[in-house]
C-alpha cells in the first residue's frame, strides 16, 4: 500500500520550499533515515528522509517546483505491504497519475464546504502535540501565513500557520488538549466560498479519526460548531502582510495592525525593526501607561496546579531514566582562566567588527574535543545491558539551555572538523533557536557529551545529571576573580572557575574522568597550546 508522505513543518514561518534535488527515482528502494529529496526555503537547504524501508512510487514534484508544508512530497510503498505503527504520519492514499498533491486535500470540501486542516508531521518520532493556544476563534476571518495556533511537543513549540485566505469554521480542540499527527486539527472555509449542506460530512472525532484514515483520506471533511450552522464567513483581509511568525506574535503583544505598517524586508515582508519604527508602537505604549491599574488585594492560601508536559515532561522522564540507570560518580577542579580570557577579549573585539559573536563556550567546547581525541572512552555509550561500549569518532558535543519551555541540549555536530570560528557560530544558532523553543530535531538527536552552563545564573559547583545514553556531562560555574599566590609568593587576582563533572561509573573511573579534565584544563589554561594543536 502507498502512504503519502507530508512535507512537515521545516522551520518558523516557512510554508513552501523549492525542490533542490532528488536523491531518488520512482521505482527506487529505500531504507529508513535515507535523504529522499533536498529542498531549499529562504534559510536553507534541508534534507528530507524516508520514514521507513520501502519502494518509492511517486514524486509529486520535479526539480526547481515549489512544495508546500502540509502536502504530499513524494508516496511510497512499505516493505510488506504496510508502513510500521510509528510511521509520523497516518498513510494516504496514492494520487492518480495525472492527479496534483492539492486535489488530495480538498476533493470532498468543494463548493465551498469546510476544508479540514489536517496536523502536520511536525518532527522527527512526534506522533502528538498539546494545544497551547489558539490566536484565533470560530468564525473569524483569516489570511494565509497567519499563525492559527500554537502546539506544543516535548521538543519545541510549533506555530501552525493558515495554508489560504479564508474563515474559521471549527477548533476541534481546547487549549491543553492533544491533538495528533495525521488527524484534523481546525477546519477552514476558504475565502469568497458558501459552506453547501449537501457537502456536509460526519466530523470525525479524535478517537475515530485513526481508524478511518486506512480507508479514506482524513482529510476535507466539512464541520459545524455546536450551533448547527457555520458563522457567516468574514471577508479575509485585504492583500497579504508578510512576516515570520514572531513577528506576528509580537505585533499581536504590541497590538499593533500588521497592515498598516510598512515592510522593510524582502517583498516586502515586515521585520522585527519595522514594528519598532511603526508609530503603533508610541500610541500603544503611551495608551498603556495612562490606563488605570486595577488594585488587587492580597490573596492568601492559593494554589494553582497544572500538568507536566511537552519539553519539561520529556525533562523528567530523561533525568528519572538517567538517574535510575546510571550510577554517577563526581568530580570537580578548579580551572584558572585568566590567560583564556585575556585572548578572548581581544579576539571577541576583531571579529565583533566582522559581525561575529564569540563568546567563551566556543573555546571550551573546542577544547573539550581536542581532549576527547586523546580519551575516547569519555565520547562513548554503554547499551542498557552494560554488554557492549559504543565509541563515536564524531564529537558531538551538547550545551544544556534553560529556555521557556524546559531544559533543551542540541549540540553541534563534528566539533573535531570545526575551527574556533564554525563551532561559534553554531553556538549562536542553537542558543537563539534553543531560547525560541524551536530547535530542529536534527540538532536535538546524536549528542555524545555534554557541556551545562550553571555560571549564567551564578552558580559555582553542583552535581549535573548525565544526559543519557551520554557517558558524561560538565557544568561550568561562574568566573570569578579570586586572590591566588604567584610564583614570587605575592598575592594576585586571578580569574577562577570550578568544572563539576559527573561520570557513568559503569565505563569511567576516577583516574580516566581526571586525567581527561586536567588534559581538557590545559587547553584552556594555556590558549597557545590549544590553538597550536589545532586543525
């Protein structure tokens, strides 16, 4: 059986992307995690890979045509007939030859019935996502682009945009509530169309959805809210304002009418700056300031409780598993970083005229993987059965980052093939994607080692938890200036931190987690040292 596969959500405010290059032909065999197809939005060239082993028996697209999020890219026909139970997205039937992706998702929602929005694949292994909040309501009209509604998964939150212009005809779910991949999510009537009644089908509802969808598409089935009839459908805005979602969520904060501020950026598309110079912004802002504060009395006594779920759920599932399984042992050194940040100072300002930011994570993390070169072990994985030790030649080396959502650790990949320069600028990407709660699944998976920060927020020393199945995890304290005795025996300030390891006991002893650190300190000691080692 062919099961289409959708192209997924591939980065904030990205709708469509052009077709870069196949990697595959119709009748070809593929294997899961096999790139499939390049495709290039206006950020970057993403790679896209089977879900499973199989034949592929349709590209929808050919090179250089644009692709749309949300609809079918290519089909394939699993080995053995079905595509397995964890496959990211309910199976769809193939389209007829000379059928287009789009005729797929609308062909029972003509004449102007609903159109249900069906859940995208939104990562890699997500099968479900939490409601966060809707930015719209039954009856209201929107455009396409605009962000409808905000999903959380235990990676990241998602803004799931409108694909056309139109009218909202139904939410099938509450905020807080689990929508899942594959099933519809809000059902659209599309703009300058009048719902028929003799379009209307049955709305398939969260339990039964999965179970039609192996017959029929589940998709374009037509709704009504609870009053039986749709609300009378608004005009959508006119034109089309360009603009990622943060900005429209910041616009929506701001209360801001995209519309009537002028884009700066290309086609048009108005930017973070715009909003900044728009004169919304003075008239909101005076408006607040004069506007009554309501006083509140005291309130003694309360308590608020609410469920754990998505990245901070998926944080305490890890930790518990880490802790349970792995027996930790520490370990901590003091590391004197003044000769470090004497070189950094002055190579922060020369690059900072380039437009480069450096910071300190930057050197450690590079010197960290020249010293794993030296002790393999630290980069390596025990399986759960404490039978077999996994050694990585790549050093993908994670940072922990406290964001809005939860603890998140992506990590940039072959560190040993970086220079000081490549490996910041991924420390840039990941922290500003990381603080948005939007890092690619991609940046999330294959990590080996860990570096934690806790000097951000002031913390010296602690005990950080392995990130399982990673055999060890650093927590850097802050820097401090500290009096220490030179040589001469005069005393002099000097700029301190502590590095507190915790090792899997299983695979590192004592001696192994210490000679490693002091090997890893005296790269960061000595910064000649480091760079002259350096590839």
């Amino acid at each position: 059986m062919s099961t289409d596969f959708i192209l997924p959500d591939i980065g904030e405010g990205i709708v469509e992307c052009e077709i870069v290059e196949w990697q595959v032909k119709e009748g070809d065999s593929v294997q899961e995690d096999q790139v499939v197809v390049e495709v290039m939005t206006d950020k970057a060239v993403v790679e896209i890979p089977a879900k499973f082993d199989g034949t592929v028996t349709k590209l929808y697209y050919a090179k250089g045509d644009i692709a749309k999020v949300g609809e079918p890219l290519f089909a394939i026909d699993a080995e053995g007939g079905n595509p397995p139970a964890t496959a990211e997205s309910e199976p769809q039937p193939a389209a007829p030859a000379d059928s287009k992706p789009e005729e797929i998702r609308t062909t029972s929602a003509s004449n102007g019935a609903a159109t249900d929005f069906i859940l995208p694949d939104i990562g890699e292994g997500i099968v479900e996502c939490e409601i966060v909040e809707w930015l719209v309501q039954e009856g209201d009209a929107i455009a396409e682009d605009q962000v409808v509604v905000e999903v959380m998964t235990d990676k990241a939150v998602v803004e799931i945009p409108a694909k056309s212009d139109g009218t909202v005809g139904k939410l099938y779910y509450a905020k807080g509530e689990i929508a899942k991949v594959g099933e519809p999510l809000f059902a659209i009537v599309e703009a300058g169309s009048v719902a028929d009644d003799s379009a209307t089908a049955e709305v398939p509802s969260a339990n039964s959805a999965a179970s039609s969808s192996a017959s029929a598409p589940a998709v374009a089935s037509t709704a009504r809210p609870a009053g039986g009839e749709f609300a009378a459908p608004q005009p959508a805005a006119e034109g089309k304002v360009l603009a990622s979602p943060a900005v429209r969520r910041r616009a929506r904060e701001a209360n801001i009418d995209l519309t009537q501020v002028q884009g700066t950026g290309k086609k048009g598309r108005i930017l973070k700056e715009d909003l900044d110079n728009s004169a919304s912004v003075s008239a909101t802002s005076s408006s607040a300031a004069s506007a009554p504060q309501a006083s509140k009395a005291p309130v003694a006594g309360g308590t608020r409780t609410e469920p754990v779920r998505g990245v901070r759920a998926a944080m305490a599932r890890q930790m518990a598993e880490s802790v349970r399984t792995i027996p930790h042992f520490t370990y901590a050194e003091e590391f004197d970083l003044t000769d470090l940040r004497i070189m950094h100072a002055k190579l922060k300002a020369q690059y900072a005229e380039q437009g480069v930011r450096l910071t300190l994570m930057p050197f450690f993390i590079k010197a960290m993987s020249l010293a794993l070169s030296e002790f393999p072990i630290m980069n390596a994985q025990l399986n759960d059965d404490a039978t077999e030790i996994t050694y990585f030649d790549d050093h993908n080396i994670g940072m922990a980052v406290a964001t809005k959502v939860g603890l998140m650790v992506p990590n940039i990949k072959q560190v040993q093939n970086k220079s000081l320069l490549e490996v910041a600028e991924e420390v840039n990407r990941l922290t500003a994607a990381a603080r948005e709660g939007k890092v690619a699944q991609a940046d999330m998976k294959g990590g080996t080692i860990t570096i934690s920060n806790i000097g951000v927020v002031g913390g010296t020393v602690t005990t950080p938890i392995i990130n399982k199945p990673e055999a060890a995890i650093v927590a850097l304290g802050k820097v401090q200036t500290l009096p220490r005795f030179a040589a001469d025996g005069s005393v002099v300030g000097r700029d301190m931190m502590v590095a507190s390891w915790s090792g899997d006991h299983r695979i590192i002893d004592g001696a192994t987690i210490a000679n490693f650190n002091k090997r890893w300190q005296q790269f960061l000691e000595d910064p000649m040292q480091m760079l002259t080692v350096m590839r």
